[in-house]
C-alpha cells in the first residue's frame, strides 16, 4: 500500500499505544480532564464504569463477565443476530432470504442494558476513557472469527457531525482493534457527504430512505481499495442499512470483501433492510 493515504492528514492522530488521547474539538476543559482521569484508570485504581466499585480497570473483570453474552450464543455469520438453530447452517432464515450487502457481521455485544448507556455515554457525554474496554471487547469478538482483512474503515461521521462531537466513535474504537490486531487503518478513504437525522427510532424504510447515497470514496481513495478485504466499524448495528450504504461504495471501488465488526447488535430490529 503507497504511503498516499496513510499520510494524508487526519483528524485524529495515530494511536500506537493502547489507550488513545482524549480527542480534542468539542470536548471543553472539564470534559477532557475528566476524560483523562477515566483513561488513566485503566491503568490505576478507579471506579468501574458499570459497578461503581475501586477497580483496577475502568471496566472491571467481574462486570464484564457478568454482563457480557454468553461466548457459546450462536450468531448468524452474516447480520450477527443471535440464532437458535439445531442446524449447522450459518446463516439465520432472514439473511437466507435477503442477505445484507457485507459479507459478515461480528458483534461483542447485544445493543441492551448495560452496554447501551455505556455507548450513550461514549457518543454524548464524550466519555472517551470507555473506548478501551469496549474496543478490547470488540477485538476478541474479531478474533474469534478469523478472516482476510487488509484495512479497518470506520463508518465516517459528516464533517458538520464531527466537529460537533469532535470525534467519531467509530474511528476511535476502530483504530484501536485495528492496532491489537495489526491492520491497518483509515478513516480517510470514505466520506459522509451530509448529516443524517438520528435514525434511532426510524424504521427499516425511513433508515434507508435516510442514509440512501450519503457515502462517497475520497479523491484517490479507489487505488487502495481495490481487491482488499476491508473490515467496516460502527458502534451499532441496527437494520444495516448505514453498513449496507458503506459496503455498495466499497464494493464500487472494487474491494473483494466487506466485513462489519460492531461493538453492539440491536436484538430484533425487525428484519435487515
Ligand atoms: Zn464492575
Ligand atoms: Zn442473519
């Protein structure tokens, strides 16, 4: 791969070391010291995020394993759902009748309490200091699942999007898994070219109707997708239909497969769209 893209200038700068820096943007004086005394608490004692209790971590061992989905619960290989099924079959009825545009789904969590406040919090009250345990859960949810990849993409937040937040989850937890499992990452060769409502609530339809031709390839991006096998990330997955607009411009661009590895799944969103 050139160096074109990897150089390209980036809002966020790269991230070696396993806990990223509290992004910069919106995040006022409190926010971001606060920030990052969480993040140092994966490192010293502090208080775990879903207990509450002096931990050595801000997610501690006992809370993950309490709250966390069984690692026998059977998923659909292709929209993460969880599946009963007595069959070997890979795939749940619903993908056997109108499969998502990816070619895989790979999920740590079920979009349900807890994990639904911790990722509210992550994404608007800016409690950054979450983005390592969560990204920890979502690289052993990857290497669960070996399969080709070449690139980590985040789904890219619009530039009006971004310097609201001042981060995009996605990136953040994104180039972290990238990091643990030695890919490489991007956020640059995607582009959201405007803002969507929020389509929490919507359904199938309107999230389709919503997010319909809002990604587009960066200038130049086409060279370093073609033929590579791209793992997409978002926080969560919902009907697929934002995975699914990513995964057609990829496709376009000529990658040969399309992964999407979600922190969480919403359970029973009614069907992919
Ligand atoms: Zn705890
Ligand atoms: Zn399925």
């Amino acid at each position: 791969m050139s160096a074109t893209w990897a150089t390209r200038p980036s809002p966020h700068p790269p991230v070696p070391a396993r806990h990223a820096p509290p992004p910069a943007g919106a995040l006022n004086w409190a926010q971001r010291g606060w920030a990052g005394l969480r993040q140092a608490g994966e490192n010293w004692p502090g208080l775990c995020c879903l207990c509450g209790r002096w931990q050595a971590r801000t997610l501690c061992r006992d809370c993950e394993h309490a709250w966390r989905p069984p690692a026998s619960l059977k998923r659909c290989h292709r929209c993460a759902l969880p599946w009963l099924s007595a069959t070997d079959a890979e795939h749940c009825p619903v993908c056997e009748r109108q499969s998502p545009e990816f070619d895989r789904a790979i999920t740590a969590l079920d979009y349900v309490a807890p994990w639904s406040h911790l990722i509210g919090r992550l994404k608007f009250q800016h409690d950054t200091a979450l983005v390592t345990p969560l990204a920890r859960l979502l690289t052993e949810a990857v290497r669960q699942r070996p399969h080709p990849v070449d690139l980590v993409l985040p789904v890219p937040l619009s530039p009006s999007r971004l310097r609201e937040r001042g981060f995009n989850q996605a990136w953040l937890l994104g180039r972290q898994v990238a990091h643990a499992l030695g890919h490489r990452g991007c956020d640059q060769l995607v582009l959201r070219t405007r803002s969507t409502h929020r389509l929490m609530g919507l359904s199938a339809a309107d999230r389709q109707a919503s997010i319909s031709g809002v990604f587009a390839l960066a200038p130049g991006a086409r060279a370093h997708l073609r033929g590579r096998h791209v793992a997409v990330v978002d926080d969560v997955l919902t009907t697929g239909a934002t995975l699914n607009e990513v995964t057609q411009v990829l496709r376009e661009a000529g990658a040969a497969s399309v992964s999407a590895w979600v922190l969480a799944r919403t359970p029973d969103p009614g069907g992919l769209s």
